[in-house]
C-alpha cells in the first residue's frame, strides 16, 4: 500500500505528523509513504523509516512570484513528479485551501482530509473525496492519528502515546555535558525576555553545563550572539541544515526551548525539554513525549519586573531552572 502525505508546513506541524506514520507503519503491513512538504523542510520526513519519496513543494515562494514560478517551468515539474505515481490514498493533514487546490487536486489517489467542521479552512474541504470529522479541542498530534487512522481503515489503541520514530535515525551522547537553550521563534509575543535567557544562561553555566544556541536567520544570530558575550561555556552554533541541529540536540543533556519549531524537534528526539509558553496554548500544541514538561507564563503570579514581552514578567529565570533541575534529574532515574 502506497500513501501520499500532504503536510507542508510548518516544522513544528511536519513533526506532528509523524507519529501517525508510524501508527499506520505498525497496522498495515508494507505501507510506504510519499510526502509533499516545503523545500525548507524536506529533509524532516526523510527521517522517519516508512517515507520512501520526498516531494518538495515551494507554494510560499510561487506564491510571491507567481508568473516566474510559471514560466520558469517550476510548476509544471511539480506537478509532473506528483503525478507519477497513482496512490492508495491521499491524506491532506494539512487542512488548508493552499494545500487542497495546489496537491490535493492535482495527485492521483483517493483522497481524505478533515471536513469542514475539523478543518483550520472549511473550505478546503471540498477537494476531499472523503472529508472526515475529527475533534478539535485534543492535540494536534491526536487529531493527526485520528485522520490517518479513519483514512486507512485501523484502530488507535486507546491511552497508547504516538511515537515519532526518528530518534533511532540519529546517534545519541548519553554522557552529554552540554545543553540546547532554543530561544528563536517568529513571533516577539513567543520570545522569553533576554534578559531573562541572559540569567539562565548564568545559571546554567555556574552548575557545570555547556550552552549551545541555535539559530535560524540574521536576527536569531545576532540575539545568540549578545546571549553567549563574555561566557566562555557558551557556543552559538553554526548555520547548520535541519539535520545537522537534531543532531546536536539528539547528543545534548536537554533543551529549554520558547514555542517554536525546534521544542517540537526536541521532544520528537525524546530529550527532557521544558517549553515556555506565552500567548499560544500549550494544550493544543504543547510538548508530546517522554520528558517533556511546559511552563505557561499566565500560571504564575506577575512579579513587577520590567521585561518584554511583559506576558513572561512572571515566569522568572529563578522557576524556569528550578524546574528544569528537575526535569533533568527525573528523566536520569
């Protein structure tokens, strides 16, 4: 049996996706998949063991350009790769108007996605050959079983956590002296205050352990950059790819991390991460997995510290490590 999965963005969502890979590897015998996702995110389901094919799709950038998109013959090649093979089924976990007209419409298979009632855009619905009902008040990662396993025709065992299965693909340094603080995200209401990473940064490094800090573009840089001044235990990481950075979290102790892309990476890699979450809502997209633990600002009493964002004025660099001792102490047992 042949799948095409439709899940295009963004890194946090394509790794939410993966569990229910691996829930369908293990109902169907020999299920392979292939995937359609962004080309600054291919190389993520070429970690998971049942992805054979990996389909690159670039509907932000034709999005802004869309006469050269086509006359360069970009779609077109698209669109020719796409159809190449004829699929069992074609899964849309997506969700979204761009990925229904632009693949869903043009692959060959039978195709499901979420109704209008389930899905982030009703309208995409109707691309669906079979639009199915899944709830939305559960994690994102539960919703994603749902849809595969009502698409495929298997039963989710109840209380059985989802497996991402990818940390097997990368190597692991148990005796790691060395932690990962993921401190980018897009937006400036998700950023904890730097001040705050400044005094973790602190904190951690008078206990021992190393910092390594990622990043993803200039602005990130610049701020890893103030972030290791003058801290000789500190290390801003070089621009690495996707894969290269798991890497480094898959060798790390642990990982304190805002919410954003790489908290997701690192809970799908199984290290003891603990998320700080502001404005979003940990409930929906919070960390899934063993030794993963979420912090939400709002919990805590205000404090009167002059920070921004102000949401995490209480959420104090004093609670985030001590809880993050603990974490890491319990994850050893």
């Amino acid at each position: 049996m042949r799948v095409l999965v439709v899940k295009t963005s963004s890194m946090g969502d394509i790794i939410h996706t993966l569990p229910a890979l691996t829930d369908a590897m293990r109902a169907i015998e020999g299920i392979r998949f292939d995937w359609v996702v962004e080309e600054g995110f291919q190389e993520i389901p070429r970690w998971h063991a049942a992805v054979d094919n990996v389909i690159p799709v670039a509907i932000r950038r034709w999005r802004k350009h869309p006469i050269q998109a086509w006359r360069s013959g970009q779609w077109q090649a698209f669109k020719q790769q796409l159809q190449a093979q004829h699929y069992d089924a074609v899964i849309d976990a997506q969700g979204l108007l761009k990925s229904a007209a632009l693949v869903v419409r043009n692959a060959r298979g039978k195709s499901y996605g979420l109704d209008k009632d389930s899905a982030k855009e009703p309208l995409a619905s109707r691309f669906y050959q079979q639009p199915i009902n899944v709830a939305k008040d559960q994690h994102a990662i539960e919703r994603t079983r749902q849809l595969f396993a009502l698409s495929l025709g298997y039963s989710l065992e109840k209380e059985q956590q989802g497996d991402f299965n990818i940390s097997s693909y990368f190597s692991s340094n148990e005796k790691s002296e060395y932690l990962v603080f993921n401190h980018g995200t897009t937006r400036f209401d998700k950023h904890y205050p730097q001040v705050y990473w400044q005094q973790l940064i602190t904190m951690a490094t008078e206990q021992g352990w190393q910092v390594k800090l990622p990043w993803g573009s200039d602005t990130e840089l610049a701020r890893a950059i103030e972030l290791a001044a003058g801290n000789p235990k500190v290390t801003v990481l070089d621009k690495l790819s996707l894969s290269q950075v798991a890497q480094v979290i898959a060798d790390a102790a642990g990982c304190i991390s805002v919410d954003t892309g790489l908290s997701h990476l690192s809970a799908a890699l199984d290290k003891p991460n603990l998320t700080l979450f502001g404005p979003t809502d940990p409930g929906l997209v919070g960390g899934y997995g063993k030794h993963q633990q979420v912090l939400q600002a709002s919990d805590y009493t205000f404090t009167g510290v002059d920070v921004e964002p102000k949401i995490f004025s209480a959420l104090t660099p004093s609670t985030v490590w001590h809880e993050f001792h603990q974490l890491i102490n319990s994850s050893q047992q």
